[in-house]
C-alpha cells in the first residue's frame, strides 16, 4: 500500500489532462467544475490561452461578464484570436 502511496503521490497531472477534464464537464454542462478544470489548467501553464477563452466563455454563461472579459484579454494577448471576437461580443 505504501508503494501505491507513493506513486500516486508523484503523480501530478499536466494543464492539457485539466483542460481536457474540463471540456467533458463542460459538454455536460457542469461548468462551475469546469472553471475549476480549466483555472487549474492555467496555474500549471499561465500561457494556456486556450484555457482562459473556454474559462471566459463559461464565465460569460455564469453572468461573470467582468472576469470573463479579462479571461479573453489575456487569451489574446497569448495570440487567440477568437479571444478578441469574444471581447468584441461580449465586452463592449
């Protein structure tokens, strides 16, 4: 049990296994855990763009519109162009 332990223990998972847990709860619609999905995604990879316009999207859902607009301005300043048609919608 104690090897089990510590294998588990070592055992940490990457921003892409967050991101990708948090598109299944997303398509199931359980967003506040998909946020948390894709917020952990994020602090293992700050530069996960990808991450915060899905985050934002979810935000702009939950009526978060404020978070969310800064969840798609730091997208796009990464380089996701879809995040500047996001602000575009959503953040005028």
């Amino acid at each position: 049990i104690a090897a089990l332990l510590l294998l588990f223990a070592g055992y940490s998972q990457t921003a892409q296994e967050y991101f990708d847990r948090g598109i299944t709860k997303f398509n199931l619609e359980n967003f506040a855990e998909a946020i948390v999905d894709f917020t952990k995604a994020i602090e293992i990879d700050p530069k996960y763009a990808i991450a915060y316009v899905f985050r934002g999207r979810l935000k702009i859902t939950l009526g978060q519109k404020e978070s969310a607009c800064l969840d798609f301005r730091k997208a796009g300043e990464l380089g996701r162009a879809d995040a500047w048609e996001d602000i575009k919608k959503y953040c005028q």
